[in-house]
C-alpha cells in the first residue's frame, strides 16, 4: 500500500471522532454516575451490578479511546462489538421494566433497534479503510 493510501486509510474521520468521544464519554460517565447504569444490570449475573457497570465503563472508555488510533481501531472495533453485545440484556431488561428506570416505555423499547445501528457503526469505524 502507498504511503498516501496508507495515510487514508488510518485518517480519523468525522464519524469515527464521533464513536469516540460518544464511547469514551460513556465510558466516563460510568464512573462519574455510576447509580444509574448499576440500576439497569439486569438479575442473575455472577457479578453485582457495580462491578458490571466498572468492567463496562472501562471497556467503553478503552474502546472509545482505541477508535483514536489506526494501529488500534482493529481491536478496539471488536471490543466494542463486544461489549454491545454483552449489554444488549440490559436495554432489554430496561425495556421490559420501563417504570424502574423512569423512562417512557416507547423510549426504552426505541433504544433496542439503535444497539444494530451502533454496531454497524462501529464495524464500518474500525475497519481501517474508508
């Protein structure tokens, strides 16, 4: 590959300035606000919910921060897809039960179709090439 469609290849984009500083600020925002994120970890993990709300902030904050670099958009685009995958049972959850979180229930349940959404950005993000 050229040195000019190397430097393409690996330029940050707009869009994918945008997943990081959406996916690190999240991140952030699970250690600076925890409560809320505990609330919705859905009954029955091995893990009490502060512990998946500080494994899950600091994957987003990681993978926020791997979109940055194009030596490290490849992994941080998997760990991403990852961990969206990892807390889909949460917007569910949220979803089903709408009433504890004080959210309308058509909001929670819009949310579901967005998580697809996300990580189709994310896969386009990290694929290092435009």
């Amino acid at each position: 590959m050229s040195e000019t469609a190397h430097s393409k290849a690996g330029r940050l984009t707009p869009g994918v300035l945008a997943l990081a500083l959406t996916f690190t600020a999240a991140g952030i925002t699970h250690f600076i606000a925890p409560q809320f994120f505990d609330r919705i970890v859905p009954p029955g993990l091995p893990l009490s919910a502060r512990t998946a709300t500080l494994i899950s902030g600091a994957a987003e904050l990681t993978g926020g921060l791997g979109l940055l670099h194009p030596a490290t958009r490849p992994a941080a685009r998997l760990g991403l897809l990852a961990l969206l995958l990892a807390v889909f049972p949460a917007n569910i959850y949220m979803a089903q039960e709408p009433q504890k979180f004080g959210v309308p229930a058509w909001v929670a349940w819009a949310r579901l179709p967005l998580q697809p959404l996300l990580m189709w950005l994310v896969w386009r993000a990290g694929r290092g090439r435009d």
